[in-house]
C-alpha cells in the first residue's frame, strides 16, 4: 500500500462543492490498496470475520455477474471464490447475522421487465461454504433499496421499480419472515420521501436512511424507529449535497458515507461526488473526512475492518466499472 497526501483541484471542488451546505472538515490521508481482480460496479458488499466480500455487480463487459470476491486486509490480497447460488445480477444486497450471511435483491437484465427483478434470498454459512434458499422478499422493488441488519434483524428500505415507495420490510434471520412495517403517515406526506438507490445503516442498535431519487436526487437524512411492526421517523441533520448511489458503512459508533451520483432533472445537470462523510448519530453532525483520489464514483462498495474504512470498485462518471480500493484509518 502507498499513502497518498493529495491536492484537491479547483474544479474539483466546484464541481463536487456546488449546492452544497457548510460543512466542518477532518480531512484524513487514504491509501491505495490492492486492485481487486476485475473492475466491478453495483455489487452487494459485507465484512465477516476480518475480510471484506464483494457479490454480484457488473463487470467491463456489462453483464451481470454471480461471483463472490473476498479482501483480505491483513494481507493486502484479492481472491475469486467462484460463482454462486445467486443468480447473476447487478445492484443485489448482502447483510451479515452472527455467523452467517444474507444476501439477494437486485436485477438481471432490462427495465420494466418482470422476470429481470430478483426477490430470492438466501443464507450463506462461510464455515461450511452452504446456500440455503430463505422465504423470498415480498415485494418486486427489488433495485436499490438501503439494507442493513442489527442483532436479529435485516432491514430493506425503500427499493424501486416502475414507482417507488416509503416502506420499509423487516426481515426476521430466526423465523425466516419478512414484515412489512407500517408507516404510520399519509401515503403522499412529502417527509421523508419516497426514493430509490438510498442508504442507509445501523448504528448503536438505531437504523438510518436517506439520499437516494425520485424526479431529483433527495438528501435526506433519517432515523428510522422500528417499533412491533411499524415506523417512527425521526429527522435528521439532512445529508451535505443531494445524491443517490452512494455507499455506506458504519464502525457502530458513526456511519461513513461515500460518493454517489447527482441528478438535477435533466441530463445536463449531473455530476459523480468524490467525497467521504462522516456521521455522528449523538450529535446529529455531518463531518468530511476525505476525497476520493480519482475523481468522484458512484455504486461502490465499503466495510469496516479494524479500524480502518474501506472504500471502492463502483463506476466513474464515464459509467465504468473500477477496480481501486482504498482505506482511510478512523
């Protein structure tokens, strides 16, 4: 690995700065790590017992693709673990329950097609490297919902096809059970709003969503209170620039947020953000901690490992797939 003390260009901070509020910074130095063995955008991501996993996404070739990638930190080094039970798709999502992992969603082919949205899910065990197929997720917008899991539960908010919706499922790892939560506002209440490709984790045993799209990219910013089988919202400070296609990862102690796409309405009015932010959930604060060295990248993936964020692949403004990884010390 190489460190790298970078200058943020002019442009670069007008075109990533542009809209955005005040916001306080802690700029850290970030490392080059190991390439991972192919350029991937839109894969599922998660961490388990000191390795980084990347499944599915989209390859240079834009197909869809079902192979499971490990990162081992500790000594810099990609490997192929070969195809899976998952059908190839882009965009699926992965979340990681004691000693197992779940994992599924995303889509396989066009738009609007209904054979192309994925609703299987499914269980995978590192130790003894078994798929077992789980009860499939109970609704069709399967392309870019926020998933993260506490203790017990998998939470799957928002979520897109044709139209998007503000719901949120509840998956329960020990019935094999989804819920759909009540939301508890008005269909149309335009707070929080309907979206899709949002974000979100949980941190502290609290779950938190935003970003994401409707006509334009949002940057909200929410805490969702799940309780018995309904929502409370509770807002929050909102995001620092709107977009959606961001990554997410969380310590347990803050949520890092990175990059992401910018859409204004039109096809002019777009740009890839390169910054990486830093929630407090205790004092509701949006911190930037960094930029990304090659320009800004949307549909990455990220974990935390050791103290450490890591952060990479997605696709760079020209739509393709990257291979950097980096990592930035907490």
């Amino acid at each position: 690995m190489r460190i790298e003390n970078y200058i943020v260009l002019l442009a670069s901070v007008v075109l990533c700065s542009c809209g955005q509020p005040d916001i306080t910074e802690d700029l850290r130095s970030i490392e080059r790590c190991s390439e991972a063995p192919v350029a991937i955008s839109s894969a599922g991501c998660f961490a388990y017992e000191g390795k980084g996993y990347v499944i599915g996404g989209r390859t240079n070739s834009h197909t869809p693709t079902n192979h499971l990638y490990c990162y081992d930190p500790q000594r810099d080094e990609w490997s192929d673990l070969g195809e899976t039970a998952l059908k190839p798709c882009i965009r699926p999502r992965a979340a990681t329950v004691g000693d197992q992992v779940y994992m599924g969603l995303g889509m396989n082919g066009k738009v609007l097609i209904d054979s192309t949205y994925i609703r299987q899910w499914w269980r995978w065990t590192p130790a003894t490297n078994q798929w077992d197929t789980m009860a499939d997720y109970p609704s069709d917008r399967t392309v870019g919902p926020a998933v993260a899991a506490d203790e017990r539960y998998i939470y799957a908010c928002y979520g897109g096809k044709q139209n998007f919706e503000r719901c949120i499922f509840r998956y329960d790892t020990q019935r094999d059970e989804w819920t759909k939560m009540a939301d508890g506002l008005a269909r149309m209440a335009s707070y929080p709003p309907r979206a899709n490709s949002i974000t979100g984790a949980v941190c502290g045993g609290r779950l938190y969503i935003g970003s994401g799209y409707f006509r334009t990219s949002e940057d909200f910013w929410v805490e969702a209170e799940c309780r018995d089988d309904s929502v409370i919202w509770h807002r929050c400070t909102p995001l620092n620039g709107k977009r959606h296609n961001a990554v997410a990862a969380t310590d347990d102690r803050s949520i890092y947020i990175a990059g992401g796409h910018y859409y204004g309405g039109t096809l002019t009015t777009g740009m890839l953000y390169d910054d990486i932010l830093c929630y407090d959930p205790e004092k509701d604060r949006w911190t930037r901690i960094g930029h990304l060295p090659d320009g800004g990248r949307e549909n990455m993936t990220g974990w935390v490992i050791d103290g450490y964020l890591y952060i990479g692949l997605g696709n760079d403004r020209n739509n393709h797939p990257c291979a950097e990884l980096y990592r930035i010390a907490l």
